[in-house]
C-alpha cells in the first residue's frame, strides 16, 4: 500500500534511495550520541537509532518497488539503488563505534559491510547470478544493530554501558568477514566450473 502511493506520488525511487542516506545518518547520529548520553536521553537516542536503522531498510524496500512496480525506472537506477546502501552501511556501523567507545571497530564493521557488497557485484560483474549469501547480508546487519540499540537499554540492570553494541560490532565485523570470504570461494568455484 506505501509503494503504491509513493508510485502514485511525484516521489522517484532514486529520491527514496537517497531518503535512506538521510535516515542511515540519523540512526549513527543517534549512536553517536548515545554514548555520552544520560538516562533518558539515552534511552530516546537509543530507540531512534533503533527506528531509523529500520527505516533504512524501509527506504531500500520502497525504491525497488516503487522502480519496477511503479514503473519509474531511471537510467542511473542501478547507481541509486547501491551507493546510498554502502553510505548508510559506514554512517550506521561508525556512529555505533563511535557511541560504544570504540571506533576502530565501528569502522572495521563498516569496512567489512561494503566488502560483503563489493565481493556480491564483483560476481555480478563476472556474469554470475548476485550471491546475497550470509551469515551478515545487509538485513541480518540492521537486525542485529537494531537489536543491540535495543537491548543495550537493558544495561543498567548490570551498571554496563555499551558493552551490547560492541559485541553487535564485533558480531558483525566477523560476521560480514565471513560473508566476504564465502562470496569469494562462491564466485572462484563457479568461474573454474566454467
């Protein structure tokens, strides 16, 4: 019903894609300040960056529909449709690290997220079928960012502070490690089958 009136509307799927820019830098915005934060400012920065990771997501969903259902493809679509994802990727997983203290592995969660992207359109670029294989494909990354946002306003029951987004950081880093390197093994194996 939302893709349908969006279609209906003047809005374009490369304006909804670059919607979900603006909506990725809030959500690291919010982490970002979540870290130095206070009781129930904290707790509302928390459930932003919550909110606003899902609306990325939302914003992803929508353009594509809005393209192919809508009928509104654009000849720079295809450009649209995967940098403000990679954008979005570095703005969420930085401003984690950044509010969790450490910002090394923000940027290493970051790092990996577009590897996991680049390795997927590299096969693509091979003339191989997308590989959107896990175990840290873009929806299983926002779930668990958006889950630690969550469950980290559970941490002062055990006087903790943003030990739940480094351990999501680290969750995903390694995570999308492994997506990187099974991706590869995945596009090796099919071009020697070949």
């Amino acid at each position: 019903a939302v893709a349908r009136r969006l279609s209906a509307a003047s809005v374009t799927p490369n304006q909804i894609s670059m919607a979900s820019m603006v909506m990725a830098a809030v959500a690291g915005i919010a982490f970002w300040q979540a870290g130095t934060a206070e009781s129930g400012s904290r707790v509302a920065l928390l459930l932003a960056a919550a909110l606003f990771c899902q609306f990325r997501l939302l914003c992803n969903l929508f353009d594509g529909m809005v393209a192919i259902e809508g009928g509104k493809q654009a000849p720079d679509g295809p450009f649209w449709n995967e940098f403000p994802d990679r954008v979005a990727d570095i703005l969420i997983f930085a401003g984690a690290g950044y509010g969790a203290g450490a910002p090394t592995l923000g940027w290493a969660a970051a790092a990996f997220a577009v590897l996991t992207a680049y390795t997927r359109e590299l096969g693509r670029n091979c003339g191989l079928p997308a590989d959107f294989a896990g175990p840290m494909a873009k929806q299983h990354r926002m779930a668990t960012i958006s889950a630690a946002a969550l469950l980290s306003l559970a941490e002062p029951l055990w006087s903790g502070r943003s030990q739940v987004l480094v351990a999501a950081l680290w969750l995903i880093a390694l995570g999308a490690a492994i997506t990187t390197v099974r991706r590869a093994a995945n596009i090796v194996r099919a071009l020697r089958a070949r």
